[in-house]
C-alpha cells in the first residue's frame, strides 16, 4: 500500500511518533535541547535533500537510526551561522 501526502505538515504529523521516540532517546543520551523539528529539519534538508519517493517505512527508519551526533553537528553549526549573522548585520 503506497501511502501519499498533501504537504509536508501532513508528513511531519505522520512520522511525528518516531520523532518523539528519537527525541526521547537523544534525551537519556545527554543531548537535552534537541527538539523533534531539530530532527525533522536535520533529515529533511540534510539527508533527504536529493531523494526521490522515499516510502513512509525509509523515512521513519531514517528517523530512528540517524547517528544523534550528526543531528548535534547541523544544530550547533545552523545556530553558529544564525550568530554569525546577527554579528555581521550590525
């Protein structure tokens, strides 16, 4: 059974479950400021960038395996630029 979504907000809403889980597994590993939009917004601008009908089952497999110092990596590294930024805007 293929499974098709409208919009992005309707995907997120589906795999939000398996979002919750790996929150919660980042969380009992130390990594306590990590949201669920942090782990969405990872995978979607990182990992699934370039993909093409990815099945709903390859999605929240990639939600529930992603190494969590990836995730840790690209947060620091987007609010390191967003920092950056505001330095250099003033």
């Amino acid at each position: 059974m293929e499974m098709e979504f409208s919009s992005l907000e309707e995907l997120y809403k589906r795999i939000r479950p398996a979002l919750r889980t790996k929150k919660e597994e980042m969380r009992r590993s130390g990594f306590i400021y990590i949201k669920e939009e942090d782990i969405w917004n990872y995978l979607k601008e990182i990992k699934w960038t370039n993909s093409k009908n990815l099945s709903l089952y390859k999605m929240v497999n990639d939600v529930l395996n992603v190494d969590n110092l990836l995730i840790d990596k690209y947060l620091k590294n987007k609010l390191n630029m967003r920092n950056r930024n505001i330095y250099f805007d003033n």
